[in-house]
C-alpha cells in the first residue's frame, strides 16, 4: 500500500537553496523503510519526487538534484529533511481531478496580493492534449498539482474517495466576490424606473427612498424571512462560481436588526455552499431622526460592544467592519472614530469611500490600515497612492457604476500606481446582480481592465480584501480546494461569454467537494455550443 511504503516530506525554500535546487515547491517521497529512527532524513534516501508539480524523478537521476554531493556512501543532503507529514491512509484523499487542459492557479508563489502590473501576469499551467491534474486531501486542501502522470506516481487513483475526469475542460479558482450586500427585505424595482427616468441615487435616497427604503423591509422581517430570501441568492452565486463572498448587515441600523441581519448570515453558513465571510455595517446610514453624529456615538456605544459580546460567546463570527462615507451620510471623521472603535475589536477596516463625491476618505483608510475600500469613483491621485503603499486593496464595483451611470472608477490609474485592485458585484436592491464573471466581463469593457487582471481582481486579490489570501484565491499546494470546472478551451470564455457563466461553469468545487453540477439540460444534445 501506498501509505505504507512512503513518507511525504516538503521541501522548505530555504532547503533547496541550501542544495542549488531553485524549484518553488518540492514535495518528496522517502520509502519508509529508509527513514531513520529519529531525525532528519537525506536526500540521498529519497526514491520519487514530484518536484515542481512536473515531474516524477528517483534521486539518483535527478537533473536538479545534481551539484549535492555524496554523503553517508550515497548523497549528500545539504539541507536535511525532517518529514512534515505523513501520507494518509488508502481512500483517505478526497478528490482527484485529471486530465485538464489547463489549470489557471492565478498565482504561485504564495503571493498574498497582485498588486500593479503582477496583476497581468496569471499562473496558468497548459497541456491541450489534457494532461493535468489536481489532488485534495482528506481537508479538502490541495495536496498536488501537475501533470497526471506526476500527480498519479504521488497519489494512486486508489487512494481518492472520489475520481473526476475533466478531459479537455479548464480548472481555476472559486471566484471571490468582494462586496454584497444579500440579506435584506423588499425589493426595489420602482426605483430602478426612477432611475431610468433621471433621478439619482442621492435624489432617491434623500426622499426616502433607496437604503432607508430597504431598512423599514428589514426590519419588519422575521429571521426566517430573512434567511429564506438570501440562500436562493446564495444559490445563483455558487451557479455562477462564487465560492467565498463577503456580506454585510446594513439595513438595520439599529442593534436588534443588525443583530438579526448578522444572525441570519450565522444560520446561512452551514446551509450554504457559499463560504461566507460577515462585515458589520451598522454605518451604511443615518436612521430616520438622528444626525449623522447621533448615529456615530450608536454604532460605537452601542452597537459595537453587543457585537463584541456575542463574538466573545461565539455566536457571532464577523471579519469586517464597514462605514458609507458619503456627503450626506458619515463624514470622513465620523468614518474615521466608527473604524478605529471596531479595529479595537480586531476587525477588519473595509469601506464605502468616494463613491459620489471626493471627500479624501481613500487617505484616512489608508492612514488606519484599511484592509479595503470600495467604489473609488473619485479617488483623488493622493489617495490612489496611499492605498497603494499601504496594501489597502481598491474594491471596484462595476455594476452599480453602471446602474447609476457613475464615472468610472480610474482603475487603469491604480494599477499604474502599483495598487491591488478586487471586483465585488456589490449585490443589493439597487444593484441586483450576483455574477462575478458578468462583473469581471463589466470590468474589462467598461474600465479597462484586462481579462487577465479582472480575473486576479476577483480571486487573489479579492481573498486579500477580506484577509483570507493565505488560504483562498489562487490553485495552490495547501489551500482551500475551492475551484470551478470549465467547459471551455480556455479561462477567458469565462468572461468573454457574457451572462454565459452558468452554462459553461460545470462543476463547482468547494474544499474538494462538488457542490454544484450544471443541469444536464445545459448540456443536452445540440444545447451544447461547439467551439
Ligand atoms: O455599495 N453605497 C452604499 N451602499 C450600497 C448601496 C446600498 C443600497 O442602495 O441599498 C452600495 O452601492
Ligand atoms: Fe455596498
């Protein structure tokens, strides 16, 4: 049996330069009968390696293994091994996927963002004639990338509780959507005629309609509402290929619906495909009867020590805090006192800013350490800077750019700057859409993204947004086995097909399990598209 006979050990950065041997990633096996009784492991012990994810190598033949000389009558080990974990049992690893044509991994090196033109640079492994494979292990983590034969001399077919044959179809990440708001009552259809009709969004705000609108629904719905409206929204994300997305309350502002907006998030999570990670935005604007600065001191007096309190009992799990700095909302120095009060928390700073107007708010989040900011439209250069010497990630939401015919956000300017830019769908009643790769498409055409950098935008970088880049984001040998199978010759008919994505997505894939298969009537006889 396989686990009885090798060892896994991963070879550290710092071990392969020790030896001259410049790959990235080297996992080894060692026949257990070689390995000492205690300590370290040679190298020269090794019998099969998969060394890059390319290639199945025995020591003594090796190419990159040679310049370690001899020791112990074999090889000498410059950087001996010490085993990081052993092989697991037969039938003990979840998923196999083969025979890909190309597996995009977005990044592989471990990079926790693309910023500027690293944006433009994908990972993308190709073998047209389909030759690619991905394993997850029993945590759904990916345990091997490369190409069948590598994968397969590591992993034996016997071992996988479940075997996928992708033949000629495209493997890439879960797509990150940055920025929804999916939990809320009442729709708000009249206003989108209002707004065809001329009116603007603070128009329609300001008589009393557009967020405030969505509160009074909110608040009169029961959890269970609540909680009936936003897993078929779910739903359509994951059909889409949306894997982890971030979702804020909002639309309660008061403690009790803030709670119980957060609550239904809690009770959507074991329900859900969707990962989800919770902002509290208990700040998205002014209740009916306060000023905007009655409404500061309760969020940070009130709403903010119950959150804690229910996180401290472990009810409430929340990454994030959010504010809508807006003229006529929270101003930036109101911003600034709710956002620092909720990073005394340990939240996450992660914002509404210069969406309407320019106010200078992208300077003070980067001065506090925001991990992001969203829409932008009028970030002054200053503040494009900022964000991109102090790694806050530029959250771009094409969709409501467009429903509300904004300028665009100058997403070409902060890429230059060396910024890292994420798309969202910013899905809410006014912007009802829950599609990263209409976004993506929305992205590319409207602000000038490339197809290249809309896909880093709604992975890597996205993941970054929400601090979730070191297990999410990106195909990579020890993360989250969140990935999308696509019935396509390549990634870019993701975006390319517009509205298309639910025909051409086939599987979705969450911590190696599929949790989403295209109806078989997408792919009924002379349904399917020939390419
Ligand atoms: O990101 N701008 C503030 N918040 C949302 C809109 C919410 C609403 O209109 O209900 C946004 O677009
Ligand atoms: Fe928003």
């Amino acid at each position: 049996m396989h686990s009885e006979r090798f060892i896994q050990y991963t070879v550290r950065m710092a071990e392969l330069m020790a030896s001259s041997i410049y790959w990235p990633k080297c996992t080894v096996m060692v026949e257990a009968s070689r390995r000492p009784a205690a300590g370290p492991v040679c190298l020269g012990d090794l019998t099969r390696g998969v060394l890059a994810g390319q290639s199945v190598v025995s020591a003594r033949q090796s190419p990159v293994l040679r310049g370690t000389s001899q020791c112990c009558g074999v090889w000498r080990c410059t950087g001996c091994l010490s085993p990081t974990r052993e092989l697991p049992s037969a039938a003990a690893m979840r998923l196999l996927l083969h025979s890909a044509r190309q597996v995009v991994q977005v990044c592989s090196d471990g990079q926790l963002a693309l910023r500027g033109a690293e944006m433009g640079r994908l990972a993308v492994l190709d073998r047209p004639d389909g030759g690619l494979a991905v394993a997850v292990d029993s945590d759904g983590k990916i345990a091997a990338i490369g190409s069948n034969e590598s994968v397969l001399a590591a992993y034996p077919e016997s071992s996988f509780e479940q075997v996928m044959d992708v033949s000629g179809q495209v493997l890439l990440p879960g797509l990150v959507d940055a920025h929804t708001h999916p939990v809320w009552a009442g729709d708000r259809v009249n206003e989108f005629a209002m707004k065809l009709a001329g009116a603007s969004y603070m128009e329609v705000h300001q008589a009393g309609g557009g967020i405030n609108f969505t509160v009074e629904k909110t608040r009169a719905a029961s959890e269970e509402t609540l909680l009936k409206a936003l897993l078929p929204r779910l739903q359509r994300m994951i059909s889409t290929g949306t894997t982890l997305a971030e979702c804020k309350s909002g639309y309660g502002l008061d403690t009790e619906t803030e709670v119980k907006m957060l609550r239904v998030l809690e009770a959507a999570r074991p329900r859900s495909a969707v990962e989800l990670s919770s902002t509290f935005c208990g700040a998205h604007s002014v209740p009916k009867g306060k000023t905007s600065s009655e409404a500061t001191d309760t969020v940070i007096d009130g709403m903010l020590p119950e959150i804690k309190r229910l996180r401290d009992l472990g009810e409430l799990s929340v990454d994030s805090i959010d504010v809508f700095c807006e003229k006529g909302v929270f101003s930036v120095e109101e911003t600034s006192r709710i956002l620092r009060a909720g990073k005394d928390q340990g939240l996450l700073l992660n914002f509404h800013g210069e969406e309407l107007c320019r106010l200078n708010s992208a300077e003070m989040g980067a001065g506090l350490g925001a991990a992001a900011i969203s829409h932008l439209e009028h970030v002054s250069p200053e503040g494009i800077g900022a964000m991109a010497a102090a790694g806050t990630v530029a959250v771009i939401l094409p969709t409501t750019a467009y429903i509300l015919r904004l300028v665009a956000p100058p997403v070409r300017d902060m890429i230059a700057a060396g910024a890292a830019v994420a798309l969202g769908t910013d899905f809410n009643p006014n912007a009802y859409c829950l599609s990263m790769p209409l976004v993506m498409h929305l992205a590319c055409v409207n602000l000038r993204m490339t197809m290249a950098e809309a896909l880093s935008a709604a992975t890597i970088n996205a993941a970054a947004s929400l601090g979730r880049a070191a297990s999410h984001g990106s195909l990579e040998v020890g993360k989250q086995a969140d990935l999308l199978v696509l019935d396509a010759p390549s990634w870019k008919h993701l975006i390319y097909q517009f509205g298309e994505a639910a025909h051409i997505i086939s599987h979705v894939i969450k911590r190696g399990r599929v949790v989403h298969s295209r109806p078989a009537s997408a792919t009924a006889a002379g349904e399917r598209c020939q390419y």
